[in-house]
C-alpha cells in the first residue's frame, strides 16, 4: 500500500509540474526542492557532514550556502525530468547545450564503444536523455528503485527516445555486449560501494570505496572513457553538456593495479568537477560510509 501511495503522491506531481510552461515548472521545482531541505534534516546532517570532510577550510556558512544550491539544482533538474514528454530535437536546445561534443564523435568512431564517466552532478538525467533526442540512444547502467511502481515510471521517463537500461545486477555482461557493438554506455560512478565491487581511492583526499568495473571494462575491451557532465549555467540560463577529451589509460599489464589505478583517474576528474561546481553535485549521499579495515566509520 505504501508504495502505490508513494507512486500516486510521484504521478500527481510528476503531471502537475510537465503541465506548466517552463519558467514556472522550475520555479516549481526549485520550491519542491526546497522543501525537501526544510523537512528533511537527516539529508541536511549527512550534507553539512559530507561538506566539513571534503572543504575543511571553508566556513559552516559558506557549507550552508552551497548544501542550499545543491537542493536548488535537485529541484530544477526534478521540473526538466516533468517536462521530459515536451522536449523535441527542436526545442531542447532551449534547455541544453552541447559543448565538446567532437569530442565524443571523436571517440565513437574508434568502433570500440563509449564509456561515459558521469556523475550525480547538475542534472545528470538530462544527459541521456538529450543524447537521445540527438540520434545518439545509448544504455545507462542504475539500480533498480525499491518502489517498483516508482522505478517502472523512471524507466519509462528515461527511455523516450531510446535509452536502454542496463540494470548493475547484468552489469559486466551488459557493458561487454554494448562495447563490443560499438555503442555508448552512462555510468554514474560517484557512489559509495563494498568490496569486491568497490576499491579504495581518494575523493577529497579521503579514501572512498568506488566501483571499479568502469575501469576493468575499459582496459578489457579499449572502450573510449569519455567524461560528460550537464551543468547549469547561470549566464546562458540552460545547461551545458559537457564531453572532455577521451581519458588515457593507466596500462602496466598488471590488471588489478592498472583497474584501481584508471579507477583513482576517473574519481579526479569528477572531484574536478565538484571543485569547480560544488553546489551541483549530490553532497547528501553517504559518498564514504564503506571504511578500509581498522579506519572508524565517518556516519
């Protein structure tokens, strides 16, 4: 009963929200957002907690400012995913823009497949999503949501225009079949993980456990790993889509090395990005609850 309450409660908004023109739908995205801060003081805690670890120079005021952003761009993102069935190749270069984008068409025309290293940074279901609508579908690897009638309606949201899903449980199989068609693959790899699955590098100088398999992938099968990131930008008033160079592999023979080697690459080029979009990035999460052995929990 909870979770059809639950989806119910999700429709209701979802709908309300997709039925206003676009200024006002963010506006009301933001305000559900904030919402979301006033009322819930668990993520506020783990936010504030999360923030003192990684930016210890900076003041509890200045922690405050940027954890108030972070459920801005939660709740701007939440409108742009209502406003998902109005958005055309047409139109929704009023809502993002490419940038870099020769750098994936670079990268795809080596034939070996496309890895994008992502993160939960700005408004990362528009990435695929936008991708699509452009003729480039690819398959995007998440759990499935514990409210089954909440993670068919994502799924349906997320695969409009052609996105697949590639659920984490069919993970190494998944990833292996699409590389080796040549097609593109999103990976979000900024969430706390356990071992096996999970290696211990650093983010924010602290050691986090981090999935490896984007990298053991990418070593096995010479798959492009191409950083792609969708920020907002204040001045333009839209989103950028952002693709970076191809990354070069860490590569000494040794596989298990050279996989927490790429693996530490990749968790500094998305700490780079928070660095330079701290209000953007998904501070809320437990990123280091997983501990090395011996080290006290930090949560």
């Amino acid at each position: 009963m909870r979770q059809r309450i639950e989806y119910a409660l999700a429709w209701v908004i979802i709908k309300f929200i997709g039925a206003l023109p676009r200024p006002l739908a963010r506006a009301a995205g933001i305000s559900l957002g904030w919402i979301v801060y006033v009322l819930h003081v668990r993520l506020r805690r783990v936010g504030m907690h999360n923030l003192a670890l990684a930016f210890p120079e900076k003041s509890h005021h200045q922690r405050a400012k940027i954890l108030r952003g972070v459920f801005t761009s939660f709740g701007r993102q939440a409108a742009e995913v209502c406003l998902f069935p109005k958005y055309t190749r047409e139109n929704v270069n009023k809502v993002v823009v490419y940038d870099g984008f020769e750098n994936f068409e670079r990268a795809l025309a080596r034939g070996k497949g496309v890895l994008f290293l992502t993160a939960h940074m700005g408004a990362w279901e528009l990435s695929a999503f936008t991708h699509s609508l452009h003729g480039h579908p690819l398959h995007v690897v998440m759990r499935p949501l514990d409210n089954v009638y909440l993670d068919r309606l994502t799924r349906q949201y997320r695969t409009m225009h052609g996105n697949s899903m590639v659920d984490k449980d069919d993970f190494v199989r998944g990833l292996l079949s699409a590389m080796k068609a040549g097609e593109t693959v999103g990976i979000l790899m900024d969430t706390n993980m356990t071992p096996p699955q999970g290696v211990f590098v650093d983010f924010f100088g602290i050691p986090a456990c981090t999935a490896s398999g984007l990298a053991r992938i990418a070593l096995r099968t010479d798959a492009a790993v191409v950083p792609g990131f969708t920020i907002w930008d204040p001045a333009l008033r839209k989103y950028r889509l952002r693709f970076d160079p191809a990354i070069n592999l860490v590569r000494t023979g040794n596989d298990d090395a050279d996989a927490v080697a790429n693996t530490a690459l990749f968790t500094k080029v998305i700490e780079d990005y928070v660095r330079r979009y701290p209000d953007q990035w998904l501070w809320v999460h437990r990123r280091w609850k997983t501990r090395p052995e011996g080290q006290p929990p930090l949560y």
